[in-house]
C-alpha cells in the first residue's frame, strides 16, 4: 500500500488524507451535478470512505471492548439466520462385578439439540450534498467523524447486548435475550449478611468478611460443578474493584485482591479480577453483583457471525448520500451455567 509508513508498518493516515484532498480539488468544476447526477456524488464519495473506513476500523474503544470478558464466537457471515449446536452429558458409572456376572454396567450419553437465532441490526452514517459541496470547493476531503461516531455506537449496541441482553437504554429486551451478567439459568444468592446489623452490603464489612464473599463465589463454580470447572475471572462492578484494590485486610498485610490472587495461584490457576460496570445495580432488589466464573468459550460466548460493516454509499434522496452499517447479531449464550455465580447484595 502506497501510504504504509516504511518506518512503523502502519498506515499513515496523514499521507492517505493529502491524496484525498488532491482528488477532490478535481471536483471542485462539478459540485453543482451532485444534484443531479447519482454517478458524479458517489465518485466523490467511494475513494474517500476506503480511508475513512480503514481510519476508523483502526481505532480503539476499550470502554466498550468484549475482549477477556467473553468468548465472541464469529462463525457464520451477515447473513446467516442461526446456528444449531448440540450439548452432550455423559451417565453411568462402573461398579463390582462377579467373574460369571451378567451385569455389566454401559456408559451412555444424553444428547441435546439447541437452536440459537441471529438478528440484523444496523448503524450507518450520511453526508449532505452541501458538505460534499463545500468540501469540494475547499479542495478539502471529508473527515471521518461520522464514520467513527457510527462505529462507536455500533461498538455500544454489541457491549450492552453482550452484557444485558437488551439494547442501549431499554428497560426490557427486544428479542427475549438476557446476557452475561443476568442470565435466570445462573446459580444466584445473596452474600452472606456477615456485616454491621446483620447486612450484605461491603460498606458494612471488614476486609476479612469481604475476602469471604469473594471466596465463596470462587468455591461455588467447583461445588456446582463437582469440580469439573474451576472460576478464573471475578467481575465487579467498578466502584468494588477499585476499593478491592485500595484496601488492606484486616491484619494490614496486604491488599484484599491481593490476598485472594495470592491463595489461589498457589494452588492452581490464578484468579483474574475485571470490572463490568453494568454490574452495579444487576442484583436483587437494584443492589450491586458480584460475578465469578469458568471465563472459556465452553461455558459463555456471545454470537457475532457478521461484525458492523459499512455498505455502499447511495444516494438516499436529493438532498443526502446515505452509507448504511449492519451486523448479524445473536447474543450471549451460557451454555454451561452451573460454571457461573452471581452473588447479589455486595
């Protein structure tokens, strides 16, 4: 590519923008047929949004990233309708035989069929003939801050189905999804209410009754799940984490996430902490969540077969050109929800 920079191996933006500039002061004798010729607007349009497109594509958002958070399972293109998995269990066990027996016990397996349904969603983007107009006099190509503001809220969409199953701002969801932290199938209770006055919340709790609430979600996933999975990642929301983090125990020893990191790596895996702020005000009755669980692809991932893409631009009406943006959507699936814990009250 003409505009890689030989030095880091990235794409200059800068270098891509000046080009662009140049064409467009080619148009500046024709801004008066983008009224009138569909051909003429998009010839204007299509060279810039490759670097417009390309420019927002490599930017990040980590407030709204899923990465170590949850599995995002991709196959699948845009327009596929679903997927059918099937969840297989094992039964029987072995026991005493005579040597004459006639009773050897079989193993057998229970065999599950699922369905999981993916829906279209969609963000796009337009320019006025008038901003096309005046770009092209002033010999300046288009910016891409549309573009980004359309990625940006696409990335939105994905975070809040992702985590709630609803989208942005709705009280209930659209197509019957719930997500990773309120899904009805997970294990949940309330903390042990261990603190001042017989209550749950931390505020009320040493650290060594705090360390006790963490630990016993960890031990739930193993107790759920007879010790086939182990909880890896602790959620909370941000406040909590960031007063795990600031805290001593009660002894001054160390920090409380400190001391449940330590315990644990010594004996296998060692916990990771994150935060979810769309746990605050997750649990019963709007208190705050606490979430610990087996975080692989075999216990939770959320359905992404097509990723926000921008179409073709096209003339929407006289006055606008129009660059629509779709995804292929299938929300989050727990699969294995005995490997999850929601500890409600914290």
């Amino acid at each position: 590519m003409q505009f890689l920079d030989a030095a880091t191996g990235k794409i200059d933006f800068r270098a891509w923008k000046a080009h662009d500039d140049q064409f467009v002061d080619g148009f500046r004798d024709k801004v008066d047929q983008f009224y009138t010729n569909d051909q003429i607007g998009i010839a204007f349009l299509t060279p810039q949004l490759w670097r417009i497109e390309s420019e927002v594509y490599s930017r990040k958002y980590p407030n709204f990233e899923l990465t170590g958070l949850i599995e995002v399972n991709e196959d699948g293109d845009m327009w596929d309708i679903g997927t059918v998995f099937y969840s297989r269990d094992m039964v029987g066990r072995a026991e005493f035989l005579s040597g004459k027996g006639m009773d050897m016990p079989y193993v057998g397996s229970l065999n599950e069929q699922n369905v999981r349904g993916f829906h279209l969603a969609g963000i796009g983007y337009e320019y006025s003939v008038q901003e096309m107009q005046r770009a092209a006099k002033m010999g300046r190509s288009l910016d891409s801050e549309k573009a980004s503001d359309a990625t940006m809220v696409a990335k939105v969409f994905k975070r809040s189905v992702a985590m709630t199953g609803r989208t942005p701002g709705a009280a209930v969801s659209e197509k019957g999804w719930t997500g990773l932290i309120n899904d009805p199938n997970v294990p949940t209770a309330n903390v042990a209410a261990t603190g001042t006055g017989s209550t749950t919340p931390w505020a009320n709790k040493t650290p060594d009754q705090i360390s006790a609430d963490i630990w016993g979600a960890v031990n739930a996933v193993e107790t759920q799940t007879a010790e086939t999975h182990t909880a890896t990642t602790v959620a909370l929301p941000t406040a909590k984490l960031r007063y795990i983090e600031q805290t001593r125990m009660t002894d001054g020893s160390g920090r409380i996430i400190d001391f449940i990191r330590g315990d644990r790596s010594a004996g296998g895996r060692s916990i990771e902490f994150t935060n979810i702020r769309e746990l605050a005000g997750a649990g019963a009755s709007s208190t705050d969540r606490m979430m610990a669980w087996d975080n692989s692809k075999e216990v939770a991932r959320f359905h992404l077969p097509g990723d926000h893409t921008f179409l073709e631009p096209r003339r929407a009406h006289d006055m606008l050109f129009s660059v629509g943006g779709v995804m292929n959507v299938g929300g989050t699936e727990i699969r294995l929800p005995k490997a999850v814990v929601y500890r409600d009250g914290i």
